[in-house]
C-alpha cells in the first residue's frame, strides 16, 4: 500500500494517528538537527519531519532532493504554538516520518516548479513537469469540472452523446484541412474534421433529435494564443427548435459550468445585438462591452465639409467613424505610430486624430473644419480637456473595423494607465444575432457563405435571395464574453429545394462539384429531414477564460507551439521511406 490517505485530506482530526503517504518532495529544509520537507501530491502540500534520532533514516533524508519521489508513515501531530501555516490547508499539522522509502530520484529540473519560467518552450518541452505546477494543475481541474458540468447538463436534458468519425472527406470549401492518405486507396486522402458538422446535421435525419459531443477538431491554420492545429468543442444539434430553443439551452449549460467551477450565479436570459449594431457600435462582431470608447458616426457632420479626405469618402458612399479616447491625450508618440500602422495593417490609408490639450485642438486636420463641425464634434463627442479623438474613413464595413481594432488597443494602453478598470470577475455575456447570409468574394466574383452553406436563411428574407442576395440575414448566432467569441451556430437548411437553390443559383457551387462535395447530405434530405439547428462552443477558450489566461496552451495537457511543433516530442518528425512507400508517396521539399 502506497498510501492511506491523499494529502489534501489531512486535517487536525487526524492528529493522533499514524498514516502512510506518498507524493514528490516539494522543499526540503535542514534547520540544524532537524529535516523538515513539504510533500506534495496533485491535491495537497503536508510538512513532513525526521528526527535526527533514527540516524539511518535521517542520513536518507539529508540527501532527499526536490522532486524525488517518497513513501513515507509517521504520526500526525499538531505543529508547536507559532510555527504554523495558514497559507495551507494542512498548516496546523505535520508528520513526524517513522519510516522513509525512496520510490524514485530525480534529476534536478531545468527551471524551478514554484513559479512560471519566463520560456515558454522550455515549458513545452518538459510539459510533463509544467504540469505539476499547482496553477497548471489547477486549469486541468477546472476543465474537467466544466466538461463534467457539461456532460451532465446535457444528460438532464435528454441528449445522446454520439461520437462522428475522425477519418472524413475533405472539405475545401471551408479552413484549410490536414489530409491523411489512404494505405487501402492509394492516391486517396481523407481529411481530419474541422468540425462534426456534416454528420451532427445527418444525426438528425437519423432521428436522434439530441446529439452532443465533446468533439476533437482539426485545423491546418497559423496558430496564435487562442489557436491550435487541434482542439476541443462542446458540439451539439437539436431537431424541432427555434434559435430561441438554442439561446435558452446554451444560457442554462454557461450558468451550470460557472456555477460547477467557480460558485457563481450568473444572470440570464443574455443580451442580444445585432451584427450590424456590434459592428456600428464596437467596430467588431465580438465586442469586448466592458469598456465604453464607442464608435460614433459622424457622417452628417462632414457631409459639406471643405476637408477633401472625408468629403470625398461621403461622396463615394462611405461613413465617418470616430471614437473619444478620454484621457488619452497623453498618448506618446511611439503609441500613436503603433495605431497608424494599426490602421494601415487592416486597409486604412493613414490614421487622423485630434489631441485636445490645454485647452487646444492638437491635429493637422483641424485647420479644415469649420466653427459648426468642430461644435458638433464636441457636442457628439462630449470632448473634454486631455481627449484623444481618432478618425476612420471609408466604407461602412472597413471603416468600422479599422476603428473597431484601434478602439481595442487604445482600451489596452488606458487600461495599462489605470484609466480603464476591468473587474477580472465580470463576466459580459452577449448573444451577436442576424449576421449576413452572404458575404461577395471580389476574388472570385461570386457570392460566398458567411458562416457555412448550410446556414438557414431569414423566412422573410428568402424572397430576396435572388433579387438582392446580400441583405439576406441567416439563421447564425454567436455567443460572446468579452470580446471572445466562446462558439457559434445556426439553424440549419432542412429543404432540399432551398438547398439546391442555394448551392446551384447563389453560390455557383458547379452540380458535379456539389453532388461529390455533399451529394450524401442533399439525398439525406430527400427522407425527410426535420427542421434542426445547432451550436458548437470553443472548449479550450471557455476554460481559459474561466482560469484567467489569455492563451489556451495553459488549458491543453499537451499543446503544440506556435510553430505546430510538439517540443516533449519533437513532432512533426521525418518518417520511414518505406512509410511514404507503402502510401504511394513522393516528398518534394521546398527550395
């Protein structure tokens, strides 16, 4: 027997008592005569003690090491008046060791495990001792709680959890795939899902009416912090609702998991905007709503305008677009420069601003506006001394977003200024409802799918599917939180006809292209399909939002880096000749 007891369940009831424990050495500490050392295992921290007495155990313990691996039993005593710890559960207690048997040595790690090293692919490649970290730790609990919340959430509600095959056809349509080939075909490739999507939809023809998974998913994109080539959502499709239907399940599933990991009672039912009023008013369709710095539109106040720039944008058809940076006055001039070529970055020629400092308009623009402009600027814009006013121009769409990402730096330098104060617990949930059906692909000069070409259109805007196909809103919603987007869905195309209609007349998708694309699914339809919609949600974003980390490396056990690369394991690897042989395979590196 390794152990009686794990140490999180020591406590000043077991004072008295002789127990057995084992875990790693976390500190050892020789005080002059006496060892003291911290075991740890993954739940507890308990101070253990040998006696100088027993010389041949005490001459063990002076080479203990940090990480070592131990067994030991001993008496559970409460520690002397003042030498307590409050910061651990197990502050008031300790053990004094009887016997000491060494399970297993250590090397000394290559950063210490008491706090984070500052190299993240250090970490990477000695994961498995970033892992017994207690903030590490910690994140895996915190997932497994909200996956377990998860799980039994949907059981309560009558779902089947059904898992969809990993090996699928490829896609191209969407996000670029990994392919896998075919020993069995040669010259044939399946494609790792990007989602279940296909399969959820056809779970419902089948009649499971609720299907959830909690789905592995597969991307072949430039990875960032909220990023990986592979990852986790909680996927889910429903026959016989409405997206009222899905707005209320996934509110309850949110309020299940904050209350199973964090105690917290959040408000339902959330918010709804639409995607133009997110994109008008925050210049993005997940809008971070904890801080003010709203769009303005300022359209009317320079309709006559004698500045030339945003006179000649109004004639084209294009919007002026503003924010009021309050105290920001005091932007340097290594800021401003970061935001011009901010704005450069997403299509903006250039960045205007005004500064208002002592009581003066700062701007090469001002000279342009006239008494009336500059007095409606201030009455919109409620400008104050130390104000930073900041300008886009362009296109409704590309002004706003050019904004709508300046807005979002500027939010972080005023709050790295302690002008901005985000509490860490609040928690914005909002639902972003009627998105476009359509977006126009200059590309390619066709009209192409927002969100996925199974998307439901509006019921009243189908007639206009033909006629004016861009002011067609889909059946699309996302659920945000602070300017994450946690996950999005819709309610599906169920008619064959409106399917086909869809494909062949607005998306141009060639008949032989979608029969050996989706041919399966559009038959599937024909046997009567059930109105059915449905939601995926990013579970390895939810979790690192509710552990407080902005990447979701910190929630994966074993994440790739920003290169794709697994250091633990230095994957991707070189393969065997006869491997590529066997696949009917030539590798052609670049030069």
């Amino acid at each position: 027997m390794f152990r009686t007891n794990q140490l999180c369940e020591l406590n000043n009831g077991f004072i008295g008592q002789t127990v057995t424990l084992s875990g790693w050495v976390d500190v050892r500490r020789d005080l002059g005569g006496v060892i003291f050392a911290d075991l740890r295992d993954r739940d507890g921290l308990v101070q253990i003690i040998f006696n100088p007495q027993d010389q041949e155990m005490f001459s063990v313990a002076e080479h203990l090491r940090t990480e070592d691996v131990i067994k030991v039993t001993g008496l559970i005593q409460k520690r002397p008046a003042g030498t307590e710890n409050l910061k651990m559960a197990s502050g008031e207690i300790e053990l004094v060791v009887s016997q000491l048997e060494i399970l297993n040595k250590s090397e000394t790690p290559p950063f210490p495990l008491d706090r984070e090293p500052a190299n993240e692919d250090l970490r990477l490649t000695y994961r498995y001792l970033d892992l017994r970290r207690r903030p590490m730790l910690d994140n895996l609990k915190t997932r497994h709680k909200a996956v377990l919340a998860t799980r039994n959430y949907f059981n309560d509600q009558g779902f089947l959890e059904v898992e969809t095959p990993i090996l699928f056809k490829s896609t191209p349509e969407g996000a670029r795939e990994y392919l896998v080939p075919s020993r069995a075909n040669p010259g044939k490739f399946y494609a790792l899902p990007q989602s279940p999507q296909q399969f959820k939809q056809l779970l419902m023809v089948s009649g499971v009416e609720k299907y959830f998974q909690i789905a592995r998913c597969f991307r072949d994109e430039d990875l960032r912090a909220d990023r990986q080539p592979e990852f986790t959502q909680i996927d889910l499709e429903m026959s016989f609702i409405t997206r009222e239907d899905i707005y209320a399940l996934i509110e309850g599933l949110l309020k299940q998991v904050w209350k199973a990991t964090k105690g917290m009672d959040i408000p339902t039912p959330f918010p709804r905007i639409s995607f133009r009023e997110a994109i008008d008013t925050y210049g993005i369709d997940k809008p971070d709503r904890r801080f003010d710095l709203k769009l303005n539109d300022l359209t009317e106040v320079f309709r006559q305008s004698q500045f030339k720039v945003f006179a000649s944008v109004i004639q084209d058809g294009g919007v002026i677009k503003a924010i009021n940076a309050k105290a920001f006055a005091v932007i340097t001039t290594g800021q401003l420069d970061e935001l011009t070529n901010l704005a450069k970055a997403a299509g903006a020629k250039g960045l205007a601003f005004i500064k208002i400092e002592n009581g003066e308009w700062k701007s090469p623009i001002v000279k342009f506006f006239s008494d009336a402009e500059k007095k409606a600027l201030q009455e919109k814009l409620n400008i104050e001394e130390g104000d930073l006013i900041l300008f886009s121009a362009g296109q409704w769409l590309d002004a706003c977003e050019v904004l709508g990402k300046i807005r979002l730096r500027c939010g972080e330098y005023l709050q790295g200024l302690g002008k901005i104060v985000i509490d860490p617990e609040q928690y914005d949930f909002h639902w972003v409802i009627d998105f476009p059906l359509l977006t126009f692909d200059k590309e390619t000069q066709r009209y192409i799918s927002s969100h996925h070409p199974f998307t439901s259109p509006l019921v009243e805007d189908i007639p206009l599917l033909e006629s004016e196909p861009l002011k067609v809103r889909g059946q699309h919603y996302d659920i945000v939180l602070n300017g994450v987007e946690l996950g999005g869905g819709s309610i599906r195309i169920h008619q064959p006809d409106i399917q086909k209609k869809l494909f062949e007349d607005i998306l141009k998708i060639p008949k032989d292209v979608a029969e050996s694309r989706f041919g399966y699914m559009i038959r599937a339809f024909r046997y009567g399909a059930p109105p059915h919609g449905g939601i995926a949600l990013g579970l390895d974003r939810l979790v690192a939002i509710l552990c407080g980390t902005t990447s979701i490396r910190d929630v994966i056990a074993f994440p790739k880096n920003q290169r794709g690369q697994d250091l633990m394991s230095q994957s991707p690897a070189d393969v065997e000749p006869r491997q590529l042989r066997d696949l009917h395979i030539d590798v052609k590196l670049p030069l």
